[in-house]
C-alpha cells in the first residue's frame, strides 16, 4: 500500500501542470463550448491517479493511514511514543 502512494505521488506531480491548464480552459469564461468540451475529454483522457485526490496521508513511519497528525506526518500512535520519549520538541504530556 505504501508503495502504491508513493506511485501516486510522481503521476500526480508528473501531470500536475496539464492538469491545471485543463481546469483553466474548463472554468475560464472566455472559452467557447467546443474548448471546454475538447479540454473535458483530455482530462477525462488522464490517468485516474493523476488526481490528487487519490492520495492518501500515511505516517512516515509506519505507513498508518488512519490517526495521521500532518503537522508532524506522523499516525496518533507513533506521535504519542515519541511525545512520552521526549523526541517531539514542544510536546509534552497534558497535566492540569
């Protein structure tokens, strides 16, 4: 699984540039209805995983895709472990 974004990640990057020209044409007011069909159809024409939707946000860790924390890319689980070591700067125990 994990290889599997990682592949994702380079389509994504690969066709991110004709992906926005695309989109361009489709939203932009001045294009007539022949170009934003032909541009739907070349979008249509991509890859599935071109989308960056498809991606999915895994602990870099352990590659858990649930629980994921962004800020620090890691699941719920790791982060709280290397919180309790001391190895996250700024992130301690919560007592009151």
């Amino acid at each position: 699984m994990i290889n599997r974004d990682i592949k994702r990640t380079k389509v994504v990057e690969k066709y991110r540039t004709k992906r926005l020209e695309l989109k361009k044409i489709i939203k932009s007011v001045n294009s007539s209805d022949e170009e934003r069909f032909q541009a739907t159809i070349k979008l249509q024409a991509l890859p599935r995983d071109a989308s960056p939707t498809r991606q999915r946000s895994r602990c870099g860790l352990t590659g858990r895709p649930h629980g994921f924390y962004r800020k620090f890319g890691l699941a719920r689980i790791k982060l709280r472990e290397r919180t309790m070591n001391g190895e996250v700067p700024g992130l301690s125990k919560a007592s009151w």
